[in-house]
C-alpha cells in the first residue's frame, strides 16, 4: 500500500513540474501552431540559470524569476529568426535547441551541476509538522508544485481572456484579424514564442530544484512528451459536450502521460529504454488522435448530407 502510496505521489509531483512545460508547448503548438525544438534546449537552459543562481547564493525564487527570463529570451530568438529572417519553423527551433546545448555548459561549468547542500523552494521556508523528513519534503515538493501550476494555469487563462491574449490566438488561426487589429501577426508570434519558452525553462528551473542538480542532458525528448501531454488532454475530452478550459486538459494530460510511463516501468520494462518507451507511447497516442479526427471528419460529412 505504502508502495502504491509513493507511486502515486511521484507521479503527481512528476506531472505537475512537467506540466509547468506542458502549458508552454501548449501555446507554440496549440494556438501557434509552432512546432518549437528549441524546447528541448530552453528547458535544461532553465534548469542551468536556476542551478547555478542558487549554488552563488540567489535566493531560489529569484532563481525561479532569472530562469523565466532566460527562456522568454531563448523564445524571442526563436521567434526572431522565424519571422525576421525567414527561417522555418523546424530549423529555427532546431538552432536555438543546438545553441543552448553549449550555452548551458558555460553557464553550469560542467554537464552536471549538483545542489543538494544549498537552499531550494522545497527545502527552505516553514517546516511542514510532519515526523518523517522524507516524507515532509515530498509533501512539499506536491503542495507547491500544485500552487504554482495553479498559479500559472489561472494567470494564463486570464491572460488569453484580455485582447492580447486574442491577438495570440487570432496569429495561430486566422492572422487577419491580427492584420485588422492594426497589430504584426510577426511581433506577436515572437511574444507568444517567449512566453511558451519562459514556461518551459521555469519547469525546468522547478525540476532541477525538485531533483537537487541539473544536467546537461535533461531536456532531451522533452518536446515528444510534451506533446504527448497536450494531445493526451486534448484527445481525452474530445466527445465531452462541456470540455475544461485547454490549460485544465494539457495538466491532465502531464499527469496522465506520467502515470502511463510509470505503469510501463513498474511493469518491469528496463528504465534504460525510456526513450524507446516515450517514443513508442507517442506513436500510439498519434494514431489515436488521428484515428478520432478522422471519425470526427466522417460523423461531420455525414450530418451535412
């Protein structure tokens, strides 16, 4: 029981720091319809800024800050590039990604960067009244995982409610109501490519604190299952007549992804082929995903004859 416990608690507290990241692929891929790269790059870019604040001494939630920072400026490049200079999609992301590969080694000074010994957002603060110090931190690491998704969940919905957050919307579905708002569909791209960045570094700046180091190596696949995430939540409430807002489906869909991974780990598959398993997980959830647009696309021809 106590095992299922533990289980079930690593994947909340899994699925809620990745769905910090999940709500920033949601913006490029969802409303932007961007398939950014450069996540695989901004997210240990995160870690990276947030690991080595700390280690000088900066207290961790400013080092939460100098990370969001950090990556609305690895989305700024990839935006500006896209649009400025007229590179695709895949090869601006793709660059960026490439670039932020060394970038985060200067900054670490080396591939992993441990901070155990110093003070992070789970184990500074008040002291949780719970006997087992284990125990204490895990509690922790869930309460304020889910503060701060909440946090951002809500400040985001409020945000795509306001005109800016429509312009965002209007760039990924039709660009001349952007056009017809006297706003450049191209600036506003560039800003909802740095805000996606900035959430995706923030959860890695979460992730390294959770784990207690960063590593150069972290971010790789994060963009597949980041994906997986949103489609998972996106596919989940497809037949629901009244759905939850996006941000609610992506989280749901983190937390789901995690559980499946975890199940196929505790089912005994070897956690070196982890990649493998991520790989094939998000082949299947594409086939359903396209197997339901398609029933969607014939129930639609149907009705109209």
């Amino acid at each position: 029981m106590v095992h299922i416990l533990n289980i079930l608690l690593d994947i909340s507290e899994q699925g809620l720091i990745y769905g910090i990241m999940v709500l920033g692929l949601m913006i490029s891929y969802k409303i932007l319809n961007f398939p950014d790269l450069s996540v695989d790059g901004t997210f240990p870019f995160g870690a990276a800024v947030a690991a080595v604040s700390i280690s000088h001494g900066i207290n961790p939630w400013v080092a939460l800050l100098l990370a969001l920072g950090a990556g609305f400026a690895a989305g700024l490049i990839t935006g500006i590039l896209n649009v400025k200079l007229n590179i695709s999609n895949l090869l601006s992301g793709i660059i960026v990604m490439t670039g932020l590969y060394s970038l985060n080694l200067l900054i670490a000074g080396q591939a992993n960067l441990p901070i155990f010994n110093v003070s992070t957002i789970f184990n500074s603060g008040p002291v949780l009244l719970i006997p087992d110090k284990i125990g204490a931190f895990r509690l922790r690491v869930f309460i304020l995982s889910l503060i701060l998704i909440l946090v951002i969940k809500f400040m985001l919905d409020y945000f795509l409610k306001t005109r800016a957050g429509g312009l965002l919307r209007a760039t990924g579905d039709n660009q001349q109501v952007v056009v017809g708002a006297a706003r450049n569909p191209g600036t506003v791209k560039i800003l909802g490519l740095g805000i996606a960045n900035a959430l995706v570094a923030l959860s890695g700046a979460v992730l390294a604190q959770q784990q207690g180091f960063f590593e150069v190596s972290m971010g790789t696949g994060q963009m597949v299952a980041g994906l997986a995430s949103v489609i998972i939540g996106v596919v989940a409430f497809t037949k629901f007549k009244h759905k939850p807002r996006l941000t609610t489906q992506v989280i749901i869909g983190s937390v789901v992804y995690k559980a499946l991974i975890s199940i196929a780990i505790n089912l005994g598959l070897n956690a070196n082929y982890l990649k493998l398993i991520q790989a094939i997980l998000f082949l299947v959830i594409l086939l359903i995903s396209f197997l339901m647009d398609k029933e969607a696309r014939h129930a639609t021809a149907s009705a109209r004859e």
